[in-house]
C-alpha cells in the first residue's frame, strides 16, 4: 500500500481530523483562533480535565470541535514554541502521525499557519519519513491492517515558500527511501546484481554510475574483496557512483560494505536471526542514499560512492579459515574466520578509491561488528578516524541530523591483535575490543588519506521505533550524517 498522499493548502481539507499545535503553558494555541471562541473554551477545559501538558511529542484526540466540518480535533503538545527548531518540528509532526494513523480518519489537516516556511517544510518531510512501510509483499489480509489515514494536508501561509524550502528536503526524503527499500529487500530479490542494476538505473538523477565484474575486479587485484564472495552463484559486484556538481575539485568519497547476505561462510554463523542478514548492506544502502541525495538537490561538490556487492555463502569453492589471499594493495591477509568478511571487501574498495580518486577523505559505512553493539547499544554508531578534524565534523552532523554517532578510539597497541605468523595480517583480532582490531584493519588500507570508519551495526535496521520519523525495520541511517557533513563543511 503506499504511503499518505501528503499536499500543501492554505486551508484544511474538508471532513478531516484537524490537528493543532499547543504550547506548553499556553492557554489557547495560537493556532486555536481556527475555532470558535466557546468551542476553544472546551478544548482549553477538556484538555485540562484529561491532564494534558502539551511536551513535545504527545497527543491527544479529541471529538469534533463545534463551528468546523473536522471529523475530530487532534492536540498536539508542541514543548516550549519559544525553542522549536527544525528537529523539534520533525518530532512533533512525526509522533501526530503515529497518532493519529490508525484511529479510522481517511484524512488529516495539520494547521502550521503562522509558522515559517522551514519549519512547514521539517513537518513534511517528517510526515513522508515516518509514514514509511515496507509492504511490498503483503497479500490484501495485511494491507487491510494498513493504517487508514489515506491523506495529509499541511496547511501553510504561502504553499510555493514551502515548496522551495522543501526541495533540498525531498532530496533527502528520497535518498533516505531508497537506502530503506533496498536495507528491506530479502536476498533472493536483492543479490549483487541485482543491486548494481538498481544503482545503474540511478542516472536518471545526474550520478555516473560504472559496475565492475568480476573479471574486472581480478584485473586490479581485488582477491580480498573476490574471496568473500567464492563459494556463491552469485557474482561479486564493485559499484562506483560520481556526482560532479563543483568543476575539478577533489572529491569526498564514501564508501560502503554491501554485503547482501551474510551466512557467515564456511565460519557460518547460528541459524537462530540469520535471516536478519539480508540487512548486512546497510552501509552500501547509506552510501547510495546520500549520493542519490546530493545528486537530486545538485549539490555543489564532487563526490564519489563505491559500494562492494558480494554474498557471502558457504559451499566447495568457498574460501575457507587459514586461507591466504592478497588485497589489492598488494597486503596479504590471513583469513581466520570468514565471518569476518566485511572488512575484506572494505578493503579492496578503500584502497581503489584513494588510488582512482585521490580524495579528500574517504568515509565507510558498514555493519561490521557486533562487538559495536555490546559497545554502545542500539542507539549509537561508532566512528573510528585517523583525522581529528574529520571526526570532529561527522560528529557535528550527525548531531545536526538527529542521528547518534560516538568517537571510539583507534589505539595502536592493539595492532598486535591482528598480526598474522604467516601473512602481512588477519583478518580478526580475537573478542578483546573486536570493534576497534576490526577499524585498526580498515586503517591499513586507506594509505593515510583523512578517512572515518563508521560502524553502523547496532543502528542500520531497528526491532522497535525510538524516533518518531524512523518506523521499524531498515533506519536509512547514515544518509541524514552525510549529507549534513556535505552541505556544511565541503559545497563549494
């Protein structure tokens, strides 16, 4: 089923819930002077009668309010107005809509008449992010089930304002969609190529997109990359996207892990959650989602995606514990556990990035540890760099876009861990900190280009929504942090 139609109006669509936003310590909302003065009188007394307090986020549902054609009146708490930004309203609107979704309206009508185009513009894009289902495969029993608000008007000051003010959102919007939908897919829909045929479709917006094979791949050398991917039909996929929005400048690079199910290989993981490793390309999704992003509102940089597509199953050509195979930048690698397969195909991608590109810093994305998860929980990804200034800027966007990141260190004492006897290096360092051995890996294939590594494990897909605008399921994380990083400290 797809989403809300959302529209902009100057005025409420006819036979809708009308919500309204209330302050907190406000009497009346500003917003009331919509309703007649005795039926505001017996908003004020019902709400005050049920306790409500108006704090960020809370709603409450009301009965139709007398002198308008609203199927019902919706309350909606908007915290302190004085201190409402674009974070706020995205709240506020997303948690209405939770709300409300499911309570029998066909419509809703959100009076934002009096608030500023740019805080018009965050309710809409919290009302596409939050309305966001992945139903593709539902039969018409579950589509029944879908929440029965059909349609959303936004009722504004000045519709073209908000539109203009919402372009570079619904940029965004769609990058952060798209990195849902393909987190989403189960395997035997979305395997490497597939998945490069998805991305290649892409240059509709502007991105130039090659695919390499791989015989291509074999070519450069990229046997750390290839070996995870030895023992599936499916055939491994290195993905380059470019964005040119800013002459010849050097570009920003991002880098994603792309591994489209993960077993775990011939190290094969417990068949208890397996399926949940369709998702293990989480990084790859939030690579694409922002080059779709920064394409889309043609942002004023020159920017780089390279995604590493592979599946990694177990079967007589698979690579196998104690293998040695040799990256392409000519390191050998001990493989001892081959569930340790993303930063193997990081690896090979990283170093062809820097080589090809010559970056200005390269960022990955991947869902790479577990030990992330034990670390920092299911709210936070880790950031690992070799850059002070890097880190500190994905630190102020990520905070910037709502989304948690934390700096893990990056200690070279630990490097020991990941010495091999019989190779340059292995690919696994032992349970002790396996989130930083696993980034202290990473490091020896980025040449001493400034480069951030985020472990997005514990955020890429979640079992129950904690943020308003993210429902459960595939997050999109990661698109939101780049593209903030992006038009705040590298567009021209």
């Amino acid at each position: 089923m797809p989403q809300p139609a959302i529209q902009l109006a100057t005025a409420p669509a006819a036979k809708t819930c009308l919500a309204l936003i209330l302050g907190e310590g406000e009497g009346v909302g500003a917003g009331f002077s919509r309703l007649t003065p005795g039926a505001a009188e017996d908003v004020k007394a019902s709400l005050a009668a049920l306790g409500f307090k108006a704090a960020r986020g809370k709603t409450q549902l009301l009965g139709r309010p007398a002198g308008t054609d609203a199927v019902a009146l919706a309350v909606t708490g908007g915290g302190d107005l004085t201190k409402l930004d674009d974070a706020g309203m995205e709240t506020i609107a997303a948690s209405l809509y939770h709300a409300v979704k499911g309570a029998g309206f066909d419509g809703l009508s959100f009076d934002l008449k009096g608030y500023q185009p740019e805080l018009v513009a965050r309710a809409l894009l919290a009302f596409h992010l939050a309305s966001y289902r992945f139903d593709k495969y539902f039969g018409q029993a579950k589509l029944d089930k879908a929440p029965t608000l059909k349609n959303i008007t936004l009722v504004c000051d000045d519709i073209k304002a908000v539109e203009a003010a919402f372009a570079p959102l619904a940029a965004l919007r769609d990058g952060i969609l798209f990195a849902r939908d393909l987190v989403s897919e189960p395997a035997n829909v979305l395997y490497p190529q597939s998945y490069a045929d998805r991305v290649k479709a892409l240059e509709t917006t502007g991105l130039q997109v090659e695919v390499l094979g791989v015989a291509e791949m074999e070519k450069l050398g990229m046997h750390s990359l290839l070996g995870v991917g030895l023992g599936s039909r499916k055939e491994s996929k290195l993905v380059i996207m470019q964005w040119q929005g800013a002459g010849k400048a050097q570009p920003v690079a991002f880098v994603g892990k792309g591994v489209t199910f993960d077993t775990g290989g011939i190290s094969i993981k417990p068949a208890e959650g397996m399926e949940d490793m369709k998702w293990d390309m989480g990084g790859s999704a939030a690579v694409v989602g922002a080059m779709i992003a920064l394409a889309s509102r043609k942002a004023k940089v020159n920017a780089v995606g390279i995604i590493g597509l592979v599946e990694n199953m177990p079967d007589g050509n698979a690579q196998r514990p104690g293998d040695v195979v040799k990256a392409m930048s000519g390191t050998t690698i001990e493989v001892i556990n081959t569930d340790a397969e993303g930063r193997l195909v990081l690896a090979d991608a990283l170093w062809y990035c820097q080589d090809r590109f010559k970056p200005q810093f390269m960022i990955d994305l991947a869902t790479l540890t577990g030990a992330m998860i034990i670390a920092l929980g299911m709210d936070y990804a880790g950031v690992f760099s070799n850059n002070d200034e890097l880190a500190e800027r994905i630190g102020e966007a990520s905070k910037a876009a709502g989304e948690n990141t934390w700096r893990m260190p990056l200690p070279p004492q630990y490097e020991k861990q990941i010495d091999s006897k019989i190779a340059d290096i292995r690919n696994i360092g032992g349970r002790p900190a396996g989130s930083i051995t696993a980034a202290l890996f990473l490091q020896r294939f980025v040449n001493n280009v400034p480069w951030a590594h985020m472990d997005i494990a514990p955020v890429a897909w979640t079992n129950e929504q904690r943020i308003p605008t993210v429902p459960e399921g595939a997050t999109g994380f990661g698109v939101r942090t780049l593209n903030q990083l992006v038009e705040r400290f590298y567009e021209q």
